[in-house]
C-alpha cells in the first residue's frame, strides 16, 4: 500500500471536499436532452426569409425527436447528439396569398459536419406551386444550416460548463468559461429586446433579432473598444446593408458610447434612430440599469 501523499495521483481525493472526480479521471455523463430540445426550437422558431417574391418563416416544430448528451473521460468531452425533426412554415406573397410547407431534417447527429446535415424543403399537399419554395430552399435552408450551427456550437461551450473540475494543482485540463461566457450572449439580446434572438459573438458571425425584424453581420469585434457590423431592418431592399460602428471610450469610471450608422436608406433614418433608442439603448438601460443619458 502506498504511503499517505503517494501513489498515482489519479486517486488522491484528499484535497478536495467532496472527493468528485479528481483530475477528471473518472467517467461523467450530463443529459442535455431538454436544453437542446429547447435551444433548437428557439432557433428555428426565429428563422424568416424574404424577397420580392414574399416572405417566408417557420412556424411550428412539429417533431423533435431525439437525444443529446456529454462525457467527460480524462479531461476530454464526448459529444453525443442525435435527432430526427420535422418544421412547418408559411410563405406570404405580395399579393397576401399564404402558402404551407414543411421542412424536415431526418438526421441531426454527431457523425456529420453542419454542411453535411441534410434540409429538404417542400409544400404541404395540396398546395399550388410557388416560386416562394425556391425562397425556403435557398435563403431559408441557409439560415437553417446556420441554426444547426449555433446549436451545435452552443451543446460545446454553454451546456460543458463545469463539466471538467480543477485539477490538484488547480489547473483546468480544458478552459470552458470564456466561450460559455460568449454563448450566453444570445440569451443578454433577448433579455433587453424582449424577442428571440440568434446571434454568433464573433467577427463574421450572423444575428437574428427582434422577432427576426433586424439581421445582418459582426465584422469587427474588439472587447472594450469597439464593434462593427453589417445590420439591416428586413423591410429595407433585399440585400441592403448599412454599417454600424459602437465605439466605446473610457471616461474616468463611465464609458461613452458613439454610434455611426452609414448606408442608412435616407426613408429609414428616423425610424431607425427610433429603434436602436427604444430597442437596443432603452432596452439594455431598462433591463440591466446602464446608461444615464440617452442620445
């Protein structure tokens, strides 16, 4: 036997209080089952396209069948995931006529790449032909594959946290924290919007928001300096994108914000001054307390 403070580390409990897991040596498992039943509805719920042709969104997810879960052996995790699923959408023309599809995804799992997962899109029976299919199957299926990506990119940072515990020396053998952190920004956007939202926090990463009205692209990102993006209002042309630039400024314990918005249609200017002061400065002022004066 081996003496007291000796022997394989792998084993040696003593120095944490409750003895789980030690240098995460020992298997671990956490269903993520329901967390992923709902993030995959947030996700797909929030999906809209439109063009001259109309407008599309999905409306329902009628099958989600599946399951996902996390392993921990030795410090590395394990991702199973595996899911069959079936959406309904609506298209609205121009002229107001309202056309029904489905969407079905028969095979959601960790054995194929994001580009990989088959999206087929269709109408419902009986419905006319409808140049807004092509809309779904192009525009709609891309923002799809993009929620697919989300998701899986989610399951791997927010859902892992605190899945690997310090080792004796108190060292992680795998950093979780700062992408978690990054994950839960989606949910800080909905929480001062009041609207689904689906966004990536990094530079070349999509957003969706306020219940799908406003989209577009982060192409600089710099903590504490400044965020540039390509943001769009989804009654604007088709394709059209104005840029905005937050950059921040530290004042001696306050930070002053500037906006500047370039490309802004010159229609659409006050009412998107409007919004970014209700939705974004009011919104974020309201629900989290910043910001003493706005515009």
């Amino acid at each position: 036997m081996a003496k007291w403070g000796e022997g394989d580390p792998r084993w040696i409990v003593e120095e944490r209080a409750d003895a789980t897991n030690v240098n995460n040596w020992h298997w671990t498992e956490r269903d993520a089952s329901n967390w992923s039943t709902d993030k995959l509805k947030t996700l797909f719920l929030a999906v809209r396209v439109q063009n001259e042709e109309g407008k599309c969104e999905v409306t329902e997810v009628s099958k989600l069948d599946g399951e996902a879960s996390i392993n921990n052996r030795k410090g590395k995790l394990i991702f199973f995931y595996e899911w069959s699923i079936k959406l309904n959408w609506t298209g609205t023309s121009k002229s107001g006529v309202q056309y029904k599809g489905h969407v079905e995804i028969p095979n959601l799992s960790d054995e194929n790449s994001v580009e990989e997962v088959e999206i087929s899109v269709s109408l419902a029976k009986d419905e006319p032909d409808t140049n807004l299919v092509a809309l779904m199957k192009e525009e709609g299926v891309k923002l799809l594959r993009e929620a697919v990506g989300i998701y899986i990119s989610t399951l791997k940072t927010e859902f892992t946290q605190g899945m690997i515990l310090p080792t004796m020396n108190g060292e992680s053998v795998e950093s979780t924290r700062q992408p978690a952190l990054k994950a839960e920004k989606w949910k800080l956007v909905q929480a001062f919007t009041h609207a689904p939202a689906v966004l990536e926090a990094d530079k070349g990463g999509k957003f969706h928001m306020v219940d799908g009205n406003v989209s577009g692209e982060f192409t600089d990102l710099v903590p504490e300096k400044h965020i540039v993006m390509k943001w769009r209002f989804k009654s604007w042309p088709e394709g059209h994108f104005a840029t905005i630039t937050l950059t921040f400024i530290d004042k001696s314990g306050e930070t002053e914000l500037h906006m500047e918005g370039r490309g802004i249609p010159a229609p659409e200017e006050e009412r998107t001054r409007q919004g970014w002061q209700r939705y974004y400065f009011e919104g974020i002022k309201q629900t989290f307390g910043y910001g003493a004066r706005l515009f």
